[in-house]
C-alpha cells in the first residue's frame, strides 16, 4: 500500500509509518493513549526501538497506555503481555493497560 493511502486510511491517528522503500510494511498507531501495532508484511518489522519510544511517549504523556486484541488472537494477547500490558476488560475485544514499561 501506498504511504499516503495507508496515512489517510488512519485520518485522527498518529501513524508511525514503517517502510521498505516507499512502500509501508508495519506501523504504529496512536491516539490518545491507545496504541496499536499493525504488521501489513512477513517479517519482523516493529523493532523493540520503535515500540520503546511509541509506548514511552504515550506513558510520558498519558501516564498510561492502553490497547485491545480480538479475542481470536492468541498471538496478539502474548505479545502485549509480553510488554507488560495486563488485561483491564474481557470479550470479543479485550482491552489492556500499561502504566510503566517494561520489558521493551
């Protein structure tokens, strides 16, 4: 996908594009202090670098940061967990909290 494609798509988000050439293959998404991490390419794209200084950011600011994983994505919940986030609500989109960072 395009850059300017993937950024308006995002319209209202802070969008941390990550590229391979002058096409997007990952980003981070924020807004408020929610964050999300989206992968668009295989591989290892979203360098612990990058999410230390997104999550970092937001906790600076916020003094939290939250996100959500579908229930249907195990991987997804072991890797928020995997950074600390622990599990705030429960349902079809489960929602987590970070208030210090750790293991980034």
């Amino acid at each position: 996908m395009p850059l300017q494609d993937f950024i308006r798509a995002f319209d209202g988000w802070d969008v941390l594009p990550v590229l391979s050439g002058a096409e997007v293959v990952a980003a981070v998404l924020m807004r408020g202090d929610e964050i999300h991490a989206a992968s668009l390419a295989p591989g290892k794209w979203i360098t612990r670098k990058l999410i230390r200084e997104s999550v970092g950011q937001l906790l600076e600011k916020h003094g939290k940061c939250t996100t959500t994983v579908a229930k249907n994505n195990p991987a997804g919940d072991a890797f928020v967990r995997r950074l600390g986030f622990t599990k705030t609500a429960d349902g079809e989109v489960m929602r987590y909290e970070l208030r210090k960072a750790r293991h980034v």
